[in-house]
C-alpha cells in the first residue's frame, strides 16, 4: 500500500492573516470574537446538573450559570462554535492526511508520561480558564484584537510563565 | 445583534467555529509539541500565528469603525478583573508547559485522532469541576478589583490607532528574532 | 521575497493610516426615517404640563427637566430642578449619560417647542429612550400652571378640577402660599409613561 505523505502545514503568517480574518467575521457578525473554556463550562453544567441538581445548587458557579442560561446550558455560541472546530479541524486533517490515533510526545519520554502531563496540564488549564474568564482563544486572542486590558494581562500571564517554567520542563520537549 | 435570529447566531457559531478549527489545523496547531515549541525556540509557529492573527482581526475592526460598517461601542471587550486574570493566567500557563496544549487547539488536535488531546480535554472537564465546586473558597479571589472594560490604548493613555501600530512594529521585532532562533534547530515536522 | 517581509510590507503602512487617521466618533442614528415619521405622527413625545407639575409637587425622583435654551436664557429664569444643555451643546460627551439612560424620564423644554422638538429629534433617533418635550413649553406653562384660566360656568367637572389643581399648582410652584396637594383623585394629569429600560449598549456576551 503507498504510504501518503501528509501535506505539510501552511505557512504561519499565511495562517494567522486567515484566523485573523475568522475571528474579524466572528466580531463583525456576532459582536463578540472567538472562544473555546466557556463551552466546557457549559458542558460540566449540564452533565452535573443531569446527574445531580443539588451539587450544581451548591455551587454559586454553575448555579448562576444555569440561571443565566435557562432552558439549556448547552445552547450557547461558544458550544456551536467548538462543534465546528471539531469538524472544521477534521476536515483539515482529513484533507492532509493527517488522520490518525497517535499519542504524541518527544521521543525522550514514554507515551504514559505524556498521557499524566496531559491530564495534570488539562486541570490547571481548566481551573485557571475559569479563574481567568477565558482562555488563549477567549482571553488572549479575542482580547488582544479588542484591545481588552483583560486579555493582554491574562495573555501575558500565560506566555510569561510557560517561558518561566519552561526550562523544568524540558525533558518533556526537547 | 437582533439583526439576526437566535438560531441564525448558532449557526453561523457553528460555521465560523468550521472556520477556526480549519485555520488552526492547517497551521499545525493540533500538534502539542509544535505548540511548545515557541517556549524553546524550535518552532515559533504559536508566536507568528497568534500576534499575526491578533493584528488582523485589530486592525480588520479598526478599518471596519473608520468606514462606520461597525459600531466599536457594540464589540464585546473582556471585563478586567486584575487579580483573577493574573492568577488564572498564571495557572492557565503552568497548564499549557505541561499539556502543551489550550482548549481551543486540543479540540482541534482531538478531532485528528491525538489522544493526548483528548486526555487533555477530560483533564480541562476535571478543572472546571474542581473550580465550581471548591468556588466558596476563591469566589473573593474571581470577583477582585474590578476595573470595568478598559481597553489597553486607553490605559497607556493613547490612540487605539497608535497603539495598533506600536503593537505591529513589536510583533515584527519580535517575528525577526523568533526566525533567527528557528534557524538554530533542524527543521522537523511533527 | 521573504513572506516576512512581504507581511511587514503590508501591515506596517495600514498601521501608519490607522494612527494617523482621527478615530470615528460618529454617532449612528439607529431609527429609520419611517420609525422617526410614525411617532412624530403619534405624538408620543409630549408631556402635558399638569402631569409634571403633579411630579414636581410629589417630588417624583424619575423627573428631570432640561433646558434647552442658551445659558443666559436659563439664568434668568427655569423650572425648579431643571438643567441646562443647550442646544448647540446637545451632542457633547459630557451630557451624554444624561441622555441616553434608563432610570429617569427626561423632558426638553424651551420657550415654545421648537426647540425642545429639535432636541427630542436627534436623540430619538439616536435611538435613547425616555425623552420627552414639554407640551407648549415655557409659554403654555406660564398660562396654564402659573396664571390658569378660570373656565366658563357651563364647563364640566373635569375642567373645574383641572382648573384647581393648576391653580394650586401654580401657588405652589411659583411660590405662592399655599401649599397645594398633589392630584389623587381626578385624573387630571396623564398617565405618567414609564421608564424604558433599555440595555444601554447592547452588547452580546462574549468571553472564554
């Protein structure tokens, strides 16, 4: 069987000129940019609230966001919005041949290291998306274009400490 | 907007979410080590496309207001709240030095079959669960020094204009040394 | 030709007009003229004059009346608790948040209506809400509240209850002796419109 050679990535300044423009159609037709932790939060609202309304009562979090969200938690822009970069990202990935079930990691560590720093990574990025108010897509990126104050702060917040820390996690990389 | 309906927001949410889950798989960002490689010089692929993009869409919405085709007082701009942006930012960034990964591109790396961005993914679910259940304790912390929506041109106490293309000459400075230290590494496609 | 260079080629000089261009302050009209034509028809921007005189005497907190009129005009005499913005002056910064909000009813005056109108034109179409005009401005309220008429003998009930309040009113207001009650039981006074409570820039919600 030929063995297709994935096409290669596009280059970057060509791609970040065509998600600037994504994110200008996402301000220009909805007035508001792009994002990505809030549609977990809908998620994790609709999931505890299924399977147990009094936790999501406890909690002043999720309850004002089930309030404020009435009807369904789940109708919400930033979750249409993820549905399609699950098909959007798929879509690329087919037409390059990119598809297939991989764990990634640097060949100077195990896949089982990678999968434990992958999930302790996801629930600090988790955590601190909430405590944020956004993530690199929400926070950083739509707040950048915006010239929100937010958004350069918690931007920086972030580059400045994965750079700071990036040496004590080398191995996992280099 | 009430130009358009609800569930014509949701899909164009959904095609304009097509679009970035598109763009950002074509520029490698469901690979978690090109990701981190801006941290280490290997592959600035995260630097050119995030300060590219930042810029387009600012300067996109900028042109937009001078030909009045959009009204700037109607753009969402994210509330400052000072502490929580910095802790969460702080957070946000330990969690990307060791997923190598945001939410938005472990989507993106999920929907091409990465298993490590799906762990990724179930770990961002265990966060923001954590986050709502312990919320009594750090609720002060999340509503702390509320600055209202200030824009960054406004604080430095200059044009929105003027600070555009201060931010355009300090990306291009900072794109030249990033393709300087790109050289230092073999160039690897991952 | 580097794509480096070829991208800085193209965004430093749309950085440059973007800098030197003057930012745009205009602000949209937001009713079309059709809208703008159908309440001019209706009339709906008129406050008659008992309705706030009977506000003044309750000391309603919603009322604030403005002026119009050019300061001079405004020193030498004004209705209790009134403000000034002159008509020139109607589109600066600095009286915008007392035009476009949604806890007070605001009503234009001057000395007839023309120029109360004028102001209620360009902020209606600014889209703001609750913003009225005097009916008859200082004139009318002169003759009405201040030195009302005596209706003839044949007139109904209405007209002598009305006549009795502007009266007292008028004492009231024009500081008289008498102190006046405000208005319980006959309706003379209109309906007062209610507050419109309008999200004052209607964002969409955004964020993570």
């Amino acid at each position: 069987m030929k063995e297709k050679t994935p096409k290669k990535y596009i280059n970057p300044y060509l791609g970040g000129v065509l998600l600037g423009l994504v994110l200008l159609a996402a301000n220009f037709i909805s007035g508001r940019g792009l994002g990505a932790s809030g549609a977990i939060k809908s998620c994790v609202v609709t999931a505890v609230t299924t399977i147990s309304p009094s936790a999501t009562e406890s909690s002043d979090f999720l309850k004002e966001y089930g309030k404020a969200h009435a009807g369904s938690p789940m109708k919400n822009w930033l979750v249409f919005e993820m549905l399609g970069v699950i098909v959007g990202g798929f879509l690329s990935g087919a037409w390059a041949g990119r598809l297939n079930f991989k764990v990634e990691h640097s060949p100077k560590i195990t896949s089982r290291k990678r999968l434990i720093m992958a999930l302790s990574g996801g629930i600090l990025f988790g955590f601190g998306s909430q405590l944020g108010r956004g993530c690199t897509s929400g926070s950083a990126l739509s707040g950048m274009a915006v010239l929100s104050l937010g958004g350069f702060i918690t931007m920086m917040a972030i580059f400045g400490t994965a750079f700071g820390l990036a040496y004590f996690f080398r191995k996992n990389w280099i | 907007m009430d130009i358009i309906s609800e569930n014509t927001n949701f899909l164009l949410a959904f095609i304009i979410g097509i679009g970035f889950g598109f763009v950002l798989e074509q520029s490698g960002f469901s690979s978690s080590r090109k990701l981190a490689g801006i941290f280490y010089g290997y592959d600035t692929v995260v630097l050119k496309v995030f300060f590219t993009a930042a810029i387009t869409a600012m300067l996109g919405l900028l042109f937009f207001s001078l030909f009045g085709w959009v009204d700037l007082n109607l753009v969402y701009v994210n509330p400052t709240y000072l502490y929580s942006a910095i802790a969460g930012g702080v957070i946000m960034g330990v969690g990307f030095i060791m997923g190598g990964y945001c939410p938005g591109t472990s989507f993106c790396g999920a929907s091409i079959g990465k298993i490590d961005a799906l762990v990724f993914i179930g770990g961002l679910f265990i966060g923001v669960m954590i986050f709502g259940a312990g919320y009594s304790l750090w609720d002060q912390l999340y509503m702390a020094k509320f600055l209202g929506s200030p824009k960054v041109s406004e604080t430095l106490g200059m044009s929105d204009g003027f600070f555009a293309l201060l931010l355009i000459l300090a990306a291009l400075g900072m794109f030249w040394v990033a393709e300087l230290a790109e050289k230092k590494f073999p160039s690897e496609e991952y | 030709m580097k794509p480096l260079v070829r991208l800085a080629l193209f965004i430093v000089p749309l950085g440059l007009i973007i800098a030197a261009v003057p930012q745009n302050k205009t602000k949209p009209y937001k009713l079309t003229a059709n809208q703008l034509l159908a309440e001019v028809n209706t009339r709906t921007q008129y406050i008659a004059p008992e309705t706030v005189a009977d506000m003044m005497l309750k000391k309603d907190p919603t009322l604030q009346l403005i002026d119009v009129r050019s300061q001079d005009e405004f020193e030498k005499f004004n209705l209790t608790g009134s403000i000034n913005i002159p008509i020139t002056d109607l589109l600066s910064d600095k009286y915008a948040d007392v035009l476009d909000q949604d806890t007070k009813m605001n009503i234009f005056y001057s000395h007839g209506t023309i120029q109360a109108n004028e102001a209620w034109m360009i902020t209606r179409q600014l889209g703001y809400k609750n913003n009225y005009v005097l009916e008859g401005g200082l004139n009318y309220w002169f003759e009405a509240i201040l030195n009302p008429q005596k209706p003839a003998s044949t007139s109904s009930d209405e007209e002598f209850a009305k006549y009795d309040f502007r009266k007292s009113a008028g004492q009231a207001l024009g500081g008289g002796a008498v102190a006046a009650q405000p208005m319980i039981s006959a309706p003379v006074s209109g309906p007062v419109p209610p507050i419109q409570g309008a999200p004052k820039k209607k964002k969409a919600a955004g964020g993570c």
